[in-house]
C-alpha cells in the first residue's frame, strides 16, 4: 500500500512539472495563483512585491511557526546566548507533543544545532519545544520574544501562542475553535527576507537539505519541502499544514546572473497560505516562481560614481558641483516597462565637502510604483574660492 500511495504521489507530481513547464508566461495576472487563499512573491534584494493575492489576510499559518523559532535560535546563537553544540535533555513535556516529530524520547540529549534541523526539515514540533524551554528558559518566555520579533520586524498582523504551529483546544469548551498562530503572506515574507538577508549561510545550510540523517539516533527523513526535488535553484524555506490552515508554504530560489538577462544574482522569496492540497500547494508555488523568474530581470540601473548631473551654487559657473551616486542601485522590472527618474536635490550652500549628501534620485514605472532610490553625493570639494566669488556669494545672500 505504502508503495502504490508513493507512486500516485510521484504521477500526481509529474503532472504538476508537466502543466508548469508548459505554462504561459502571457496567462491573466488573477490566475496565476488558482489555489491559495493568499500568496505573495516578493523579490530579495529590491524587496519589490512581483505578485500578490489577498496579501495581508490574516490567516492560521501552522508550522510556518517554526520559522520564526530558527530566526530566534540562529540570533540566540549570534549574540552568545546559546551554543549551537548545546547539549539540549528531553524530558516529559518536550516527549509528549503531537503532531509531526522529530521522535524525541524523554532522557534524550541532543545537541541544539540537530534539534535546528529537526525543526526545519522534518517540522518536529517537539524540537521546537526543546528549542523554546532551552533558550527561553519555558515556552510562554520564548512566545514573548516571537512576539517581540514581529513588533521589531514590523509584522503588524502576526500573533504567535506556541513556537511550532499547532492549534491549541479548550479542555473546557472542545467544539469552540482553537487558537493558532496568526499571520500573513507579507508579514511571513518580511520575515523569510530578514532571514536571508542576516543569517543566508546559517539558513539555507539547513533548509537546502533534501535528506536530513542523524545516525547517533537512527533518524533519516526526507525534507517536508518536495520543491527542492523538483527545482535545483530552490533552497528553502518551510512547509506548513493544520486542518484550519490548510497546506502552506514559504519558498525561496536563487536566480543567477546568465546570458545577460540579470545584471547579478537574486533570490525570490514566496509564500503560499490555505491551499487544499499538497499537490495545489505544489503547483501553487511553482506557478509564482515560473512567472516571477520568466517576467522580471534585476538590472543595475545605476553605477557607483556615475554622474548624475551638475549645480552651480547661486548660478555662479565656478562654483560648480558635480554630483555622483553614492552606490550601486539594481532595480527589477519587466523587459517593457517604461523606467522614469525624478532626482530631488537639497538646498546647496557654500561650502560643499566631497560625500556630502546633496539629495535623492528615484526610479519609478508608468504605473507610478517606486522601483529604487540611491542617494546623491559631492564628488568634488568647494572650500576654497575666490575673493571675488565671495562677494557674488554674498550679494546673492543679501538680494542684490
């Protein structure tokens, strides 16, 4: 039986490559994302939103918890608080959660980095218990820093009760809806951005795992993610699944600088919310990803030092600046839209130091939408004049 489920899951997956890689880059923006009940698709490094649906729906988001107990960890870690190498003892609590697990056993001692990947790779709740009582010291001190984290990250719609994802009952009124975890598809790509941004090596080091083996507990599963058996460039991030929150997913895949469509490499980060089913879970994501992949390109729109443009303190032709960009700006953008700049300067008065921040310049599409904005430098001094300038300098001042 076990095999014949493993091969109707392996056809039903073929057939969602098959209506992927057939897909039409032209299809209607409404349909793109049939199966959630809300989704967003959001580029890394503009931070651009490239595809939403019901983006801010507050809705339960199951194990996508957990992501936000590995962000703590990873920080904990960071700042010294904890050791990755912690040797972490399970006792009754930890041992008796339901729910998917990572099979811990009361009087176990397991180091608090493998317990980060039984979190991640195969959802155990009860990692995220062990987790939580060790660096939080009990479970409701580590939900107030998840809650802490949301307020810092500005996740203005999330609420956490538990640090894994599962509903929780009334003992008193059982028929009465439990209380889960909130959030939304923005607010979980907020955090899934924050993560990569801070922590990509500490992040991906585990979410990248196809398999996830520990022999000294004789533990071997596959990640829960199937997306990063079907598309080589995804490496993350979580699964999530509750019979409220239906089948949820945050995703991310590297897309890499080649053939000149994509002036440096980049990452889209996904996150699907309320699917029905695995499978439409599946699809769900890998439509957003073939869209966002075959619809936008980063381009570096703007170089570090490029000349912008000049001023002429009071109009007066020696007093010349000339003004640079302070970085490198890359914006991401269809192959037709219509880029527009609009370049705010500040009032400029004598004397100007090479670096002083003299204004803004902001990239914009037709539709109005800000696509990026770099700063505006001096690229010369003007400290030194002469006495003749001087006196035009202060006739100017005075009216004359």
């Amino acid at each position: 039986m076990k095999d014949l489920k493993k091969f109707v899951s392996k056809i039903l997956l073929i057939s969602i490559l098959i209506n992927i890689f057939t897909f039409n880059t032209c299809l209607a923006y409404d349909n793109i994302d049939r199966y959630s009940k809300g989704s967003i698709l959001i580029d890394q490094l503009t931070n651009r939103t490239l595809y939403e649906k019901n983006p801010d729906k507050k809705m339960p988001l199951a194990s996508l918890s957990k992501m936000m107990t590995f962000l703590i960890a990873i920080e904990s870690i960071k700042e010294g608080k904890v050791k990755e190498n912690d040797i972490v003892e399970i006792d009754e609590e930890i041992a008796k959660v339901k729910g998917s697990s990572y099979k811990l056993k009361v009087g176990e001692k397991v180091p608090l980095i493998e317990l980060m990947n039984g979190l991640m790779i195969v959802s155990g709740n009860d990692a995220a218990i062990a987790i939580a009582k060790h660096i939080g010291g009990t479970v409701d001190d580590f939900v107030k820093i998840m809650n802490q984290k949301t307020k810092d990250l500005g996740m203005k719609n999330t609420t956490f009760i538990n640090p894994n994802g599962l509903p929780v009952y009334s003992l008193k009124e059982p028929t009465k809806p439990p209380m889960e975890n909130i959030s939304t598809p923005r607010d979980i790509s907020i955090l899934a951005k924050y993560m990569f941004d801070n922590y990509e090596k500490e992040v991906t080091s585990i979410t990248d795992k196809q398999v996830y083996s520990y022999p000294e507990r004789g533990f071997c599963k596959n990640n829960t993610n199937v997306l990063l058996q079907l598309i080589p460039d995804v490496d993350g991030v979580k699964t999530g699944y509750t019979g409220n929150a239906g089948y949820c997913l945050c995703f991310s895949m590297k897309i890499h600088k080649e053939n000149n469509k994509n002036d440096c490499d980049n990452r889209l980060i996904g996150v699907v919310l309320g699917t029905n089913h695995k499978n439409k879970r599946t699809q769900a994501s890998m439509s957003l990803l073939e869209y966002g992949k075959e619809n936008f390109t980063t381009k570096n729109i703007i170089q570090k030092d490029e000349l912008i443009g000049k001023k002429y303190i009071y109009g007066i032709p020696e007093m010349e600046i000339c003004l640079k960009a302070d970085n490198n700006l890359y914006i991401v953008c269809t192959k037709d839209e219509e880029i527009k700049s609009e370049v705010t300067l500040k009032e400029i008065n004598y004397p100007v130091k090479k670096g002083d921040l003299l204004g803004v310049i902001k990239y914009y599409n037709s539709n109005g939408t800000e696509l990026g904005k770099l700063d505006i430098v001096s690229q010369n001094n003007l400290d030194e004049i002469s006495f003749k300038n001087k006196m035009k300098i202060f006739l100017k001042e005075h009216g004359f």
